[in-house]
C-alpha cells in the first residue's frame, strides 16, 4: 500500500520463497522488497545471495535490528535495510536513493561499453519527477529538446521529463544507432520519424506530426540515414 501510495508500480507481492523466486526469474523487477523472515525453505537474505548474479538491487525489510541479520543481508545485492514498522518517507527515502545509485551505476559502467553494449545495456533512462523516478524506455522517447541548460524528453505518450542536464551529454546517453541529433537544440528517436522535408525548409515531423526544424551540418546525416532505408 505505502509503495503505491509513493508513487511506485508493485508487480507483484508473495509471501514465500518459492513464489518469490518464480516471480523475481519470471518478471525481472527493477527492485525487489524483501522481508527476511519470508516463510519457505529460504530466507530472504539466502534468496538474495542466490539470486545475486541477476544484479537486481534489493532493499531488506526486517524486525531484526542485530548485526548478524544486517551482515547477512549486505552479502547480496543490498541497497538499503529498514527495521519495522516502515514509514512512508523512510520508505520513499530508501527507494530515491535506489534508484539514484542504480542511475549512477549505469551511467558509470556506460561509459566504459563499447557502443553496441550500450545500447544494450541502457534500455532505459530515470528521470526524477516530483521527488520519484520514473523509468522511461527508450524505445518510447521521441525526440529531446534543449532548453539553455536544461533538456526536456518527449515520449510516445505525451509526457514531458525535465533535466538539468545538456544537450550534448544528453546525446551521449542515447544510443547513436537510434537516435540522431537535427540540429542544436533536438535530438530525434530516428524510428519516430514519419516524414522528413530537406529541401523546402529542411523540417522533420516526428512522433505525433511535431514538426521540428533541420540544421544545414545535420542535413547529411538524415540525407545518408534515408540512402541506407530506400524504398
């Protein structure tokens, strides 16, 4: 209840071992809420240990506040440990901070990937939205619009996510093979793209016909992008 109250989507809860398990290989989540003393053959934090190769951050929930319980929690892939009964905003705080460590992460381990593991390995972008981050796939942003020091990403669904953030770091962030940078202030996703006017104008209309305007340097690039897609 707290989590949906924050803001957060709950795939799923269960109350066992095994059905934690099934859940965690099945559905994949982003974070996982375990209690410790979980009923079944295994506790929470020997699910943890078990699970540890699949890099899932998971934040422990416990009545044992000893340091043999926290010792064997931090052996797996823990990002926080709340003693009960839970607050809202000790929870909040606890899966802000999450999620900013799992940002962090991915952005540190990105830079050392080759371009193609990139892509694979940033399938999606947080972006911080009234004190809760909201996970966008990039697959559904359309284009990325500067704005001075700021970038605001347009997705499919007509939401609008503001960053403190430039337009060229943005750039770095998404992958070169499907998104394009028109002109200083856009960065389009090259498969939202419906149709493209280089000689009477130089505009572009993406996502849901937003017509956006063609810089003379970044003409070629759309020009050698269309000659690879002939019909």
């Amino acid at each position: 209840m707290l989590i949906r109250e924050i803001g957060c989507t709950v795939i799923e809860s269960v109350d066992n071992s095994a059905e934690a398990l099934e859940l965690i290989y099945t559905e994949s989540p982003d974070l996982i809420l375990m209690d410790i003393d979980i009923k079944g053959r295994m506790s929470g934090t020997e699910i943890g240990k078990k699970i540890e190769h699949l890099g899932i951050p998971i934040l422990y929930i416990t009545s044992f506040d000893d340091e043999q319980t926290y010792q064997a929690a931090q052996r797996s892939k823990m990002v926080g440990f709340l003693v009960k009964p839970v607050g809202k905003y000790a929870l909040l705080s606890c899966i802000n901070l999450a999620i900013s460590n799992i940002r962090l992460a991915t952005e540190n381990a990105a830079e050392s990937k080759s371009e193609t593991d990139d892509f694979v390995f940033k399938k999606m972008l947080f972006f911080k939205k009234k004190n809760i981050y909201h996970k966008v796939d990039i697959n559904e942003i359309t284009f990325v619009e500067s704005d001075d020091k700021y970038c605001i990403t347009h997705t499919e669904k007509n939401e609008k996510f503001v960053t403190r953030i430039t337009i060229s770091k943005m750039e770095k962030s998404l992958p070169a093979s499907h998104f394009i940078r028109i002109h200083r202030r856009y960065i389009v996703n090259s498969n939202k793209i419906l149709s493209v006017n280089l000689f009477e104008g130089t505009t572009l209309v993406v996502g849901k016909e937003k017509e956006l305007p063609i810089s003379r340097v970044n003409r070629k690039k759309l020009e050698q992008l269309i000659g690879k897609n002939p019909l």
